[in-house]
C-alpha cells in the first residue's frame, strides 16, 4: 500500500531562514512555491531518497492552527508515495481513518490526501501520487 517515505513536512515561522539552513546542510531545493489555496508557501529539499518540505502558513489564523504559540517550527506530517490515491483511501478508511478532504487535492504535479491525526493513530500522513496531474 505505502511504497516508501516521500517526505517529511516542517511547518516553519520563516521559511526564507530554514531554506537558509538547509541550504547550509548541503541540502539542494527540488522546487519551491506559493499554494494560495491552501494559504502556504513551501519548498521541497532532497534529503537522500526522501525530501523535507518546508510549509509557511501564510495567514495568522492558518499560522496559529498549524504551528501553534511561541513555536519556530514543528513536524506536522509525513508523505508517504503511493500508487494510486482514490484506492488507498478507500482501503484505509475500511480501518477507520477519516481525511482532511472529500476528494484527493492536486498539488503541483501530484495528487495527494491528508489523513485526519485522530482517526491514524495521532499521526498526520499525506498520501502522494507523483506526476498524476
């Protein structure tokens, strides 16, 4: 069902001061760029095999939702690559686990779904199609 760990998502205060540091790790940006729709601004680092994408909330009240009071980052989620989306979710909500949408959300080139921390065990995932759009 999951084929591997695609990415680990850091919700960060300054995006423009952690794309600093990872920079400074030696860590190379994938792509970066602003999701409205989701009142983000992220970048994608490869990291070996996998990525950390870096998430900036870009409206107060999405800021204090995603990464709480006083925090400069935290760990939210983590993408996980799978082959086809639709029929994951379906297999995983047999197990009682709900999503943060009714329907798969495009995202650059991917399809992607969040699952709802409650209904998996207090663990956000992220499910990603890569290239399905």
């Amino acid at each position: 069902m999951f084929k591997r760990i695609d990415h680990i998502g850091v919700v960060v205060d300054d995006i423009a001061g952690a794309r600093a540091f990872l920079e400074s790790l030696g860590m190379r940006l994938e792509r970066a760029q602003d999701v409205p729709e989701r009142n983000v601004r992220i970048a994608f680092y490869q990291c070996g095999d996998g990525r950390i994408e870096l998430i900036e909330p870009t409206t107060e009240e999405s800021r204090r939702r995603r990464l709480g009071d006083g925090n400069q980052a935290r760990i939210e989620h983590i993408g996980v690559e799978v082959d086809d989306v639709p029929s994951v979710i379906e297999a995983v909500q047999g197990l009682g686990v709900a999503f943060t949408t009714s329907e798969p959300v495009p995202v650059g080139p991917n399809l992607n779904a969040w699952t709802r921390p409650e209904t998996s065990d207090g663990i956000q995932f992220q499910l990603v199609q890569r290239d399905a759009v």
